[in-house]
C-alpha cells in the first residue's frame, strides 16, 4: 500500500499541471482533467458539474478517476437486489448512485474510471471505447482486446475488463466506463452477489460476466500507465497538447456549485429512494425452541419505504397489539435496518415484563431486519 501511494505521488508529480483558474477557458477543441479525490460521491459530482456546466458543443472532455471502494449502481436500479448491503456496511464499502443508466460496478483503486463528455450529436460510445483499445495496444500490442456489440470491451475473447453506461441530456452527454487493472476480485464478486430472497421488481437488472484485470495478463502494467496512455490516444486523435489537468472535486472556485452535488449524491433520498417501487414476498424460518417456524412476510415498497406490510403469524405468537403496533410502526418508515431496528426497540419498551414474549419478540425482528 505504501509503495502504490508512492507510486501514485511519482507519477502525479512528473503530470504536466495548468493553473487552475485559466484552464477551463484557455483550452480550445479538447481538455484532459483528472481528480486527485477518490471519493466516489465527489468524482460523480464533477460529471454533474461538467455536464451542466460546460458548454460540449465547443470543448471536449476525457476526465480521468480513481475510487478507493465503492458500489455504483445504475440510475434505474434496486441496490437489494443489485449487492450485498449487509457485507458493504460491514467492509466500510460506499455506496452510490449514479445519473446514468446500465449496470452495477465495483470500483476500487485498481478500476479505472473515464468518461468522455461531449455534445450530444457529437456524442459516440463505440469510438471512445475503440480509443481504448488503441491505446492498449499501442503500450502493449500482445494484448488481446477487442470492443463487443454490447459495448464491452473484453480480453481473451471472454473475459470483460470494461463495462459500459451513459447519460444523454438535451444537447449534452457523457459516456463513462470502467477499465479492470488490478481490482480486488474476491471483493468484488462478494459484493456483487445479492443475498436478499423474494424480491420483485422491474429495475435494470445488471448482466452478470467473468471479469478478469489486464495485470492478471500483463503484471507489470499498472493504473497509471494505462490512465496515461489513453490520455496520449485521446490528445492525438483530438489534436491537443497531451496535459493531464488535476482538479480537486471540493474546489468551489473552479466549480461553484460542486459541494451541493456532492451532498445530494449522499442522501439516503438519493442512494436508496431513487430505487423502483419493488416488493417482498418470503418466508422466514425461524429456529425457536425445539421447532422451526414458517412466518411469510409481504411488503410493498416505494421510494425506499415501507407501502404496505403483512407478517403471517403463527396464532397466539404475539399478542395482537403488539403485532398491529409493528405493522403499523413500519409502514411508511425506510426499508432500511438502521430505522427499523429504532422502532422495534422503541416498542420492546412498551411490551409486558415477560421474558417468553421478549424472546419471541427479538427472534421476529431480528428476522425483519435480515430482510433489509
């Protein structure tokens, strides 16, 4: 880890830097930007900026970007279905959502990130992604990669290093995709497995690939050799000079604006209440005693919330209250552990002083919260 942030600090130091309040205007036909942050809400924030804020029919943009660990779903879809969020609370992993379309990512600092803004009728996913391979080539021409017609760009004729997402505004889009070097694949397999049974809904679903990173192919290529031939291949074709541009993505003088992009990209409204209406419908076998119970639990839910809920008791399990108490507590509260968790704490305080009925109380909510 020490040498790779070495690494890291050499190969920034020797980027060829344009002072920061001139560059956006200065530059004319194409500009190469890459963030020094690799906070995943912030990196997403500035393809908002650049989106909304540059004018694509004149300038070009590569922007260049490194997470440290992340899962990035699609604008479209249910992250309980799409990962493991029980394992990313436990690893520390973010997660995040993005304005565009496609599939569900694992980022760390061994994926690579660009994104290739221009004008919308100018705006060309296949020749990006053939820029790519070019470059790859060209720093190693053994390489077998090739661009499908999914949009993928794969190595060996199998295995996927890249995958493919875009956002097309009235006269502006971006198209931005990942390079595999040296993830972490054991994580990212991990976390890109859902657990959660009995879930419906009409989101994206993402298209499950062998993935495999170019180190595992070539081990001496690394992250910054690949970040720095691609931006040589993208400054010849476009005929500019090859300056990578660092930009700090929490810079309010070189992007107004910025930090209330990156707020709104963190909200709990964003992540998890974008998320298609979807529903639960399963059962929960709960180990009590000497038997196993069968408690089949429905619920709806729309922005991230509890619609409607029905837990098929077995009778005489709780007292009737109490259960029209839990009904009623969750409906309208976040499909979230966090909250629920609250509640039903909140309402073991009201329960009777019997310690059968708290047992079987902890053992229920115990089960619900599993489910989220």
């Amino acid at each position: 880890m020490v040498l790779q942030s070495l690494k890291n600090c050499l190969w920034l130091s020797c980027v060829l830097r344009t002072p920061k309040a001139c560059f956006w205007s200065t530059a004319s036909g194409g500009l190469i930007i890459q963030s020094v942050s690799n906070d995943v809400y912030q990196n997403l924030a500035v393809e908002d900026w650049i989106h909304d804020h540059m004018d694509l029919e004149k300038q070009q943009v590569l922007f260049l970007w490194r997470n440290s660990p992340a899962v990035v779903v699609g604008r479209h879809q249910n992250p309980w279905q799409e990962c493991n969020l029980r394992l990313l609370r436990q690893k520390n992993i973010k997660l995040a959502r993005r304005r565009s379309g496609g599939g569900t990512v694992y980022h760390d600092l061994g994926n690579i990130n660009l994104t290739f803004f221009t004008s919308r009728k100018k705006y060309e996913r296949m020749a990006n992604l053939k820029l790519i391979v070019k470059a790859l080539k060209a720093l190693r021409p053994q390489l077998d990669v090739h661009v499908t017609d999914r949009y993928d760009i794969l190595l060996d004729r199998q295995y996927k290093i890249s995958g493919t997402a875009a956002k097309l505004g009235r006269t502006s889009a971006y198209h931005h995709c990942t390079l595999l070097c040296n993830a972490d694949k054991f994580v990212l397999s991990s976390v890109l497995k859902s657990p959660y049974k009995g879930l419906k809904s009409n989101a994206t679903p993402s298209v499950p690939a062998s993935v495999k990173n170019l180190f595992e192919e070539d081990p001496s290529l690394t992250s910054e050799m690949l970040l720095d031939a691609i931006a040589k291949e993208y400054a010849m074709q476009h005929q500019i000079d090859h300056h990578i541009n660092l930009i700090n993505p929490a810079d309010e003088t070189l992007l107004p604006g910025i930090s209330n992009k990156t707020k709104e990209l963190q909200t709990w409204e964003w992540v998890y209440g974008k998320t298609p209406k979807f529903s639960v419908s399963t059962c929960l076998n709960m180990a009590y005693k000497d038997s196993v119970l069968d408690v089949k639990v429905n619920m709806d839910v729309k922005h991230g919330r509890i619609e409607g809920c029905h837990i098929d008791l077995p009778e005489q399990w709780l007292p009737p209250g109490l259960y029209s108490e839990l009904v009623k507590s969750l409906t309208g509260s976040k499909f979230c552990p966090n909250e629920t968790t609250s509640l039903v704490t909140t309402l073991l305080r009201v329960c009777p002083q019997d310690d059968e009925l708290h047992s079987r109380w902890s053992l229920l909510c115990e089960n619900m919260i599993m489910l989220m």
